[in-house]
C-alpha cells in the first residue's frame, strides 16, 4: 500500500483525523463521499458480521458497485467463517469493477449497535491494513492494492466520537507500521495501556 484516504462527510472527524495522522505524508484527509474519488484500488466496507449491505456507507458501496457484490460477500462468509466473520478480521473481495477493483469488508460490529465503549476501531483497521498486506504479498494476486479509501470506522450506527476513532485509527495504523523485533509481556501491556479498551474497565 502506498496511499490511504481517509473520507467522510462528516467535518468533525475529518478535522479529527487531520491533527491525528498530520505526520503521515500518505494519507490523505477528504470530506466528502466516496463516490467523488476518482483513483482508488480498494474501498474499505465497514461492515457488520454477516454483510447485511443494506445501510450506511455499505449501501453506498452496493449502489455503486451493484448487488451482486453483497451476494459474493455472504457467500465467502459462509464459506470461509462459517455464516459470521468476526470483528477483527476482513476480506479482501473482488468487485468486478474495471478501475477499482476490490473492497475490504471488514467488520466493526456483529450486528448493528453501539460500540462507543469498545477497541473494535482498532481492531478493525489493524485487520483491514493486514489484509492489504497479506494480499499485496500473496504471489498470486496480480493486482496489487496501492491506495486505500477508507471511511469512518463505528463513527454512524456504532456511536464511536470522532476523536476516539481518528485516536484508534491512528493507533492501529501506527501499530501496523512499526512491527516490534521481539514481543515480551512489557511489549504487551504498554500496547493494552495504549488501546484502552479491550475487556472489562470496572
């Protein structure tokens, strides 16, 4: 991956991502739709468990890419997990569309709800920028996902503030792009300490 957009109508969360990824010279900052975005390899469906498309920014991306993909989604789910593809994960699926070619459905929520108290963001973009990777080095693919757009993630249904999800974003980004050399319980705790969320706070 060399470029990541980062677009929502939403102003407030596209002036907190600003502050959030302002040292990132790849990313790009939009406020808008996606359906503006004239280059782009890979939308980022931020989905729920069972890509039910029929809401939000995954309604969008079914009236532009057509209904056929929400079928071709629900089939590699049940395939591949079982009828319910967990948060933290995503896939990586063809959209048959000659200029942008995939969208990674990656799901933030099982099914519609609130996750304002969760590090399901983080979990979901962490998963999203290792499935671009994973595909990009998978010899088999002869298209390569160079530029990512990429929605708010749990920002609409899911009720996350603006400002916790650029921080979560940010931070799985920033994750992601530094590997550690070696992972210890130190390593672990001061990753926890960052992310906050994750399990019981009281």
């Amino acid at each position: 991956m060399k470029k990541l957009i980062l677009i929502d109508p939403n102003p407030v969360l596209c002036n907190e991502w600003k502050k959030s990824f302002e040292s990132y010279e790849e990313v790009e900052i939009i406020n808008g739709y996606f359906e503006v975005l004239e280059e782009f390899d890979c939308m980022v469906s931020a989905a729920n468990s069972f890509g039910l498309m029929d809401g939000g920014v995954d309604y969008a991306i079914i009236k532009y890419f057509g209904q056929d993909l929400e079928k071709r989604v629900q089939q590699r789910i049940i395939k591949e997990y079982r009828d319910e593809q967990p948060v933290g994960t995503s896939m990586i699926v063809e959209t048959n569309h000659n200029k942008h070619p995939f969208i990674a459905h990656t799901p933030t929520m099982r099914v519609p709800l609130t996750i304002s108290r969760t590090d399901n963001v983080y979990k979901a973009m962490f998963a999203l920028l290792l499935s671009v990777h994973q595909h990009n080095n998978n010899k088999e693919n002869n298209i390569k996902i160079n530029t990512i757009a990429c929605c708010g993630l749990g920002t609409a249904t899911g009720k996350v503030l603006e400002e916790e999800a650029a921080r979560q974003m940010q931070l799985a980004y920033k994750n992601f792009k530094n590997p550690p050399s070696r992972i210890d319980w130190n390593y672990a705790s001061e990753r926890q300490k960052e992310i906050i969320f994750g399990g019981n706070l009281f």
